[in-house]
C-alpha cells in the first residue's frame, strides 16, 4: 500500500486537481463576452466553411463540458453552454472541437492511429483489472503480465491523445487569429482555456502510465507490501 501512496496517488490527485482547474478556468473565462458577439455555433459553423468541410454536422449534447467531435457521426457535438455562448471560453471550446474535425478531413495521422486504438483498448482494459487480480491472487504471473499489456494499451490510447489535442487547440488558436472572431487582447482567455483543458490530458496520461509501472512493480517482485 505504501508504495502505492508513492507512486500512483501523487498523479491521481494531480489529474483531480486539473479536472477542478479546467472547470474554473471554464467558469471564469465564460464570464467574459467577446466583442464580435459570436457564438459557439456560429464559430463552430465559420471554422467549418472556412476550411471547406460541408458533411458535419453540429449539434447540441447534453452536460456539462460534454463537447466532442464524433468522427463515425461526421458531428461536432457541442452543449448548450457552448453552443449558445458568447465568451472566450464558448468560442475556445467550439473552435477546438472545430480543430477535431478539420484534422479528420486532414487525415491527421494520430487521429487515425487513435481510432484504430478505440476497439482493441475498449477490450483490452475490460479484461486488465480481472486478469491481473486473479493472477495476484492464484500467484500465475502470466496471468498477471497478460493484464498488465492489455492495461498498457490504454496508457498507450493516453499517449496518442495528447498529439490529438494540442494539435486541435493549436489550430483553433491560429484560426481564431486569424479570422476576427476573437480580438488580440481576448485571445489569452481563449488559451487560457485550452491549457487548461490540455493539462487534464495530460495529467490523465501520467496517471495511468504510474499505475502502469506500480502494476508491472508488483508483478516484478519488487514491492510486496
């Protein structure tokens, strides 16, 4: 238990505190209206036409910060707060999801890899946690090291995300320059918010990739407490 503590807690609380974080960042920074008065949609929409893309579709989910783009669906997914919204944080939201869909029409190599991700990492950490806990408990190491490689698979998923979304985020900052949406002296606000959206991805990753070398710890012998 102790190494545990040591080793996973640390970037288990680290990935709660960024979750907190981009909730603040996001409350604060929806409090502050851009001039050019444009919405989620309507930044989501100009992003579209803008870089050509005709066959998605944008539309309203439910939740909060529930934004996504649904490559399968060809939708950028928006809630209300987004897609009605008329702030830094609404327009830096919809942009980035925007910046989801033009890396699909790209063919944005991570993406792509990321997908084909989706299928086996779905399988792969359904079967980890039981594998590995009934390897511990039979003492059948191969059981155990059979969990831990499908666990691996999603800390190599987190991995492969984090190209994914900065890059979104990069390409929602250098169109929102650009295209008058959002001013110069509005724009750390849009950053602001994509950090600290990008942070929980990162955090995220950590935590899993500490739970993955306490596993493989265990499974080595090296700890027995």
């Amino acid at each position: 238990m102790l190494t545990y503590l040591w080793i996973v807690v640390p970037f288990v609380l680290l990935s709660l505190w960024a979750s907190a974080r981009v909730r603040g960042t996001f409350h604060r920074f929806s409090k502050v209206p851009i001039r050019s008065g444009f919405s989620g949609l309507q930044t989501a929409r100009a992003m579209l036409d803008g870089a050509g893309i005709r066959d998605v579709a944008i539309e309203a989910v439910p939740g909060m910060l529930s934004d996504h783009y649904d490559p399968s669906a060809r939708a950028v997914r928006l809630s209300e707060d987004i897609l009605h919204g008329r702030s830094a944080a609404a327009v830096a939201v919809a942009a980035h999801e925007v910046g989801h869909a033009i890396q699909h029409a790209q063919g944005y190599a991570p993406m792509a890899w990321r997908a084909q991700l989706v299928p086996v990492v779905q399988l792969g950490s359904s079967l980890a946690m039981p594998m590995m806990l009934a390897g511990f408990l039979l003492s059948i190491g191969g059981l155990v090291w059979l969990g831990i490689l499908g666990f691996s698979l999603a800390v190599l998923f987190h991995l492969v995300t984090l190209p994914v979304e900065f890059d979104a985020s990069s390409r929602a900052i250098r169109v929102l320059e650009r295209s008058g949406i959002v001013a110069a002296d509005e724009m750390p606000g849009v950053r602001k918010t994509l950090f600290a959206a990008g942070f929980t991805y990162v955090a995220a990753a950590l935590a899993a990739a500490a739970q993955l070398a306490y596993f493989v710890l265990q499974a080595s012998g090296g700890s027995r407490d």
